[in-house]
C-alpha cells in the first residue's frame, strides 16, 4: 500500500467512525477519533503557541464538541480533518481569546444561495483532498512558509510581513498566488 | 446578482486561520453570506488547514487523556440540552443578512440612527473589541459620503444602494478593502440611499464642519 492509498483510507475511516458515533453513541469509535486527531490537534496548538497543558484542555473541549454535534458532520461537505479543524479553531478562539467569532448562517433565507451547487461542492472527496495534499507541498517554498505561519504560528498577514521583514503587499501576493495555483489545480479555476 | 468587489485572499486567510479580530470578522462573514465566490475560497482555505492538521506530527499526549476524555463526555451528555441552538432571527426587509442582523439586535426599520450631517446617518454596533470599530452608515441617495481620512484599514460593505468612487461602482455585497493610501470620495448612487457596514480601525475624521461638531459628541 502506498502512502497516498493510507492517508485517504484514514480519512474515510475517520469520517465512519464520526458517523458511527452519530448514529450509535459509538465510545469505541469515539477513542478511534480521539487516538488518531487528539496528538496532532495537540501539537496544532502547540504549534499556535500554547503550552501543552492548555493544549491538551483545548484538545478535551474540542473533542467534547465532536461527540456532541457528529450529527452536523457532512463528509459531502467536509472531510473528517477540516471538520475537526474548524472546531479546533473556533475552540480556540473561544476559550484562549474569550472572543465571538462572526460565521455566516448557513439556513438564513438572506443569504445569497450558491449559483451552481455543484460547482461549489466543497473539498471532500478523497481525490480532491489528494490533489489538495499534493498542491499545497508542489507550491513555491516562500508561499509555503507565507502559510504556515499563518496556520501555524497564528500569525496575521500583517505579522507574517513583519516576520519575514517583507512589504505587506508582497505576503498578500504570495498568498493570491499560492490559492490560485491551488484552485486551478483542483479545477476550480480555469 | 453578481458581487465584483472582494475582500483579499489574505484576509480571508486571516479569518481562516482564526487570527482576524472579531469586528474585522463580522465585516468578512457578512460578505461571506453574499458572496458564493469568497465561501468557495473559504472552503478551500479551510481545507488546507484541515490537511495540515491531518500531516503535523503528532505531540505526546498526558497518559490519563483518553481516560480523562471518556469520562468527560459521559457527564457532559447529561448537560448538553441547555445549548440548543438560538432561534434564527429574520430579516423582514431581507437586507441585513447574519450575522449582522444578531449584531445590530434589530431590523433596519428599527435601528435608531445618530446624525453625521450632510444628511448622513450612522448606528453604531457593539463588539467586544475597543479598538476597532463597526457602524452601519446610510448617506442619501446621490450625496457624498461625508469625506473623511483614516489610518490603517477600512472596511466597507454595501448592504442597499450602492457607491462609487475613483476604484469603481459598489453594489449590495461588494466590499471595499481601503488602506490609508487610498484617499478616497465614495458618493452614494442617485436613485436609492445607500446602506452599508463599516469597520475602521481608527477614528474616522469628518472634514466637514457640521461632522467635526458633532464628532466629539458621538464619540466617533
Ligand atoms: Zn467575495
């Protein structure tokens, strides 16, 4: 089995044992989910700046709101992994910043509705999670570092300017580049 | 309806990533409920954090975590019906979309309204930050929006009506992303008043008299 072939069988083992503990209340499911995301959510946090005891209790809070709102998860919508990391980061948020986060309603009737479903079918299939892989290590090694201090260092673009002692507008550049490339690849773009 | 104007991809990235303040937020998941395109890009930014925290290297964990998270969601299940889900709060008008709409409390026939001059009218909305600041602005139909300077960012996003300045036309969810070198006279389209959400990182300084009066009053 090659790695590629492991990392989206993970995925979908990931997303049934989610069901499974939507559907059944599944604790052996449950510590699957947790053995698996609760390292790396942990090392995520870390990443972000945070000890590894509070990490660890952003870990226990994120995994509790798993358990309780697994009926929401819609692997159509979203895989296991990018699920899991919105909660984290709303998680996050929440408990280390003490902050609302504004998100979008997804069933308010004002909302402008997608114009073509399916052209918006989110990241979910495994094909489109492995071309998304792929992608994201074939980009330019400076729109790659523009990234991960943005994801991982918890850095605004702003402060990755600084950090990386460059004019603002060459990061949001990099930025604009490193997602166009990404989409395109993905078919998004044409 | 087509939105031509969006935020940056860098501060959607911000949003993404957590990093973006909540007033900031708001501005960004108000366009957000308008713009199909930018919740495509979200998505997709979304996704990227996904697979990075799929391929980080896993930390060690405590030897009691899964112990400790087992017991947790055995007392937790007993308690979680008290967070049911918030009943969504309409628009009548349909013009204020969410989460605006949760912000602001009321509709827009309902908000009370404090004088700018030149015929212009603000509401102030409340966020936990200080620093930042959201309000939503009606100019009428036609009128300048009362010229004004501000350091740092502004954000501006047409609710009804629509503006135009020297960077183009600005129609109901287009946003405007200025910094402090775009020096700019937005004037409301000539057929409507134009609503819209603005958030500035700095006092907002009105040139006009009439404005600069009242400024200190209003607390702007
Ligand atoms: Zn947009």
């Amino acid at each position: 089995m090659t790695e590629r072939d492991n990392q989206s069988s993970i995925a979908e083992q990931m997303a049934a044992h989610i069901r499974k503990v939507a559907d059944h209340r599944d604790r052996a499911a449950f510590a699957e989910i947790f053995d698996y995301f609760g390292p790396r959510l942990k090392s995520f946090v870390m990443r972000q700046g945070s000890d590894p005891q509070l990490a660890e209790e952003v870990v226990q809070e994120t995994m509790v709101k798993i358990w309780h709102k697994s009926g929401q998860f819609d692997s159509k919508k979203a895989s296991a992994s990018t699920w899991i990391y919105t909660i984290a980061r709303n998680m996050r948020i929440d408990l280390l910043r003490k902050m609302n986060r504004p998100e979008p309603d997804m069933n308010d009737p004002s909302m402008t509705p997608d114009p073509d479903p399916m052209a918006y079918d989110k990241i979910a299939f495994d094909q489109e999670a492995d071309q998304l892989k792929k992608s994201i290590t074939l980009l330019p090694e400076d729109q790659q570092r523009v990234l991960q201090l943005a994801y991982f260092e918890d850095k605004t673009h702003n402060e990755v300017a600084v950090e990386l002692n460059v004019p603002l507008g060459t990061v949001k550049s990099r930025i604009r580049l490193a997602l166009r490339r990404i989409r395109t690849e993905l078919g998004d773009l044409r | 309806m087509n939105v031509n104007h969006h935020p940056s991809e860098a501060l959607l990235l911000d949003y993404v990533s957590g990093t973006l303040g909540e007033t900031w937020s708001l501005g960004i998941a108000t366009h957000l409920a308008l713009c199909p395109t930018c919740r495509r890009t979200v998505d997709v930014l979304e996704a990227m954090g996904g697979d990075l925290l799929e391929n980080i290297s896993p930390a060690e964990m405590s030897g009691d975590a899964a112990a400790r998270m087992m017991a947790r969601i055995d007392v937790s299940d007993d308690a979680q019906n008290k967070t049911g889900l918030p009943t969504l709060q309409l628009s009548k008008s349909h013009i204020l979309p969410q989460p605006l709409l949760s912000y602001l409390g009321k509709d827009l026939a309902d908000l009370k309204w404090q004088r700018l001059g030149m015929g212009a009218f603000q509401s102030l909305i409340q966020t936990q930050e200080k620093d930042v600041t959201a309000r939503l602005l009606r100019i009428p139909a036609g009128k300048p929006v009362p010229e004004h300077t501000h350091r740092g960012l502004e954000l501006t996003l047409i609710l009804s009506g629509e503006f135009s300045d020297a960077t183009g036309t600005y129609k109901r969810g287009d946003l405007q992303e200025a910094d402090e070198t775009l020096g700019h006279h937005p004037c409301a389209g000539k057929d409507k008043d134009c609503v819209c959400l603005a958030i500035t990182d700095a006092p907002l300084r009105f040139r006009s008299l009439a404005a600069r009066i009242v400024q200190p009053m209003l607390g702007i």
